[in-house]
C-alpha cells in the first residue's frame, strides 16, 4: 500500500514549488562590496575577478544610481591606496580627505539613502600588507585598535551609516563603539567580522586592493596570529559572542560556502543580524569553471547564494549580487 503522504505532490510544478518554497532571495538581502580608486574616469577590470571593477570617484557615482534603481540599497566600501601613502601606521586611513571619506560622501550626495558600510582595517594602507601595527614580526594590538577607533570616528565623520571592522583585533568593538559613543555618533552601526578565518579564498581581493602580506624579514607571512584557525568551530560562537557583548551591531561569518556550518552555529546562538561574505575566491572559482563551460554561471549562483541564506544569513556580501538581481 502506497503512503497517504506523497511529498513530490508539492514539486510537481513550478508553481507548487514556488508557493512552498522555504527560502527566497531579495534585494534587500545583499551587500554590494565596491572598491574604489583614486582618479577620474577609471573602470579597472580586476584580472582575477572577471566582470568586477575598481572605480574612480565619479564612476561610483554612477554605479550606486545603478544599484538603487535595481533595488540594491547598501554597499560595503573598500579602497585601494597608492604605494606612497602607505606606511606602518595607516597614517591615511585618518585623512578626513582621504580616498574613503571622498568616497562616503560622493555616494551620500548621489544617493542619500544608500546605506554605507566602510571597511575598517589597517590592510589597504599598511606598507607591510597587514591589518595591524607590525613591530618585531609580530602584529601589535592594542596600538592597532586605537588606530581602528580614529578610523571609524572619521567614517562616521564623512557619512558612514556603518563601520565594519575586518582585522580581528581583541577588543576592537569595544573600543571602536566607545568611541564612537564619546563622539555623539550613537547611530553609526558597527558590522564586525566575528568570525573571519585565515582563508585561502582571498587572493583576488588582495590583488583588487594590492593589500597582501608583503615577504620581507620580521613581517609575519601570514595573517594566522590573527585571524581564526579554519579547523576550529567553537572558537566562531566564542569571537562572535564577545562583539555583540562589546557592542556589535551585526556579526559577520567570512568566508561564505565552506563555512555553512558556522553560520548555522552562529545563527542558533545569536538574536542579532548574521551577515556572511561570499568571498573573491568563491567568486573567481565559479566564473573560472562558467567561462570553461563545466558549470552553468547563473543556475550555480543562485544555488549558491540560496544555500547562504538557507544557512541562516540575514545579509549576504556578495560580488554576484547584480547578477542574482537581474535573474530575479
């Protein structure tokens, strides 16, 4: 006797499939990340990352219209700083001028509403390549989170609705959140990236920004002092439970697809916005194996992205993010 309860009753049509479906991707989802360069009129390919580009000013202009007119309403900013403004210190990160604060302010006055999230970390304008202070071959932390706080304290300054520290420094959130409290910005979220491993998928994010860890005597290799182990899982709830209790606002799980369990984990544990980064690797692997024609581009995507969600994402920072709405 066959069973009362035949599951595939609810997949027999694209209807049906459409009108049970547990998980379902919007706009609103995504996290645009945009690197922006110094300039005017560049649109810079990234060689390891097909169909994404670095931007001068007056491109950004145009790419977040773009986005907003597609329902995409918040991006995440990264910058990519010329070799002579860097040093150990991150002495630009703070130039209320500088590369970054030009960049809130272009998007705020193009489009007001857009919500703007800002890297924090001292990569992108450290000489050595790494998130903190190098002293002795080894990354100081205490000196690097009071640089991270004026950091933040100037995207807020020029605009920034959200900062995202990125380094994984001890204490930073905490540290970041007083000071932007002593400074009367008690609106300006905090997005950490709680539980960021030290992940082989970066590479082509380090060659968008040219932010990698640079080979020369008494600088680590590596960012292994800082960021997680990929073998460890609770050490995730640990880091993550320690920024909301420091004041964060949204907790991040990077890299993305071999990090699922993480994220579940997290979820679980957490009553706060879990945000996962869909990172350059992951994007690089399957625009790689699209252009050789072993997988199909846009049928993987959006397995992909549904899976994050899925997972237990509230955001997903994503480079496939204008792809995945267009098919929407």
């Amino acid at each position: 006797m066959y069973p009362l309860r035949r599951n595939r009753r609810l997949r027999t049509t694209e209807a049906i499939r459409s009108m049970v479906r547990e998980t379902i991707l919007t706009p609103s989802d995504f996290l645009v990340p945009l690197f922006v360069v110094e300039g005017k009129n560049i649109k810079e390919e990234i060689a390891s990352m097909p169909n994404y580009y670095r931007m001068s000013l007056d491109n950004l202009e145009k790419e977040v219209k773009e986005l907003w007119e597609m329902g995409l309403c918040s991006v995440l900013l990264f910058v990519k700083v010329a070799d002579n403004l860097k040093d150990n210190k991150g002495t630009e990160a703070i130039n209320p001028n500088g590369l970054m604060q030009l960049a809130i302010q272009t998007i705020k006055n193009a489009c007001p509403d857009m919500l703007v999230m800002t890297d924090v970390a001292l990569d992108p304008y450290s000489s050595f390549g790494h998130d903190g202070i190098v002293h002795e071959g080894h990354i100081l932390n205490d000196e690097t989170v009071d640089i991270l706080a004026e950091m933040s304290i100037s995207h807020a300054n020029a605009g920034a609705d959200f900062v995202a520290p990125s380094d994984m420094m001890d204490g930073r959130i905490l540290t970041i959140r007083e000071a932007l409290e002593d400074e009367g910005f008690t609106n300006t979220g905090i997005m950490s990236y709680s539980a960021k491993y030290a992940s082989a998928y970066y590479g082509p994010f380090r060659d968008a920004l040219d932010s990698a860890p640079v080979d020369s005597k008494n600088v680590p290799k590596d960012k292994k002092t800082y960021q997680m182990d990929f073998a460890n899982r609770f050490e995730a709830i640990a880091e993550t439970q320690a920024d909301i209790d420091e004041g964060a606002d949204i907790v991040m799980v990077k890299p993305g697809l071999c990090y699922l369990d993480i994220v579940r984990e997290i979820r679980n544990e957490v009553e706060v916005p879990v945000a996962v980064y869909q990172v350059s690797g992951e994007y690089a692997m399957l625009k790689a194996a699209a252009e050789k024609g072993w997988l199909d581009h846009d049928a993987v995507m959006m397995e992909q992205l549904i899976a994050i969600k899925r997972a237990g994402a509230n955001i997903i920072a994503s480079y496939f993010a204008k792809d995945a709405v267009r098919l929407m």
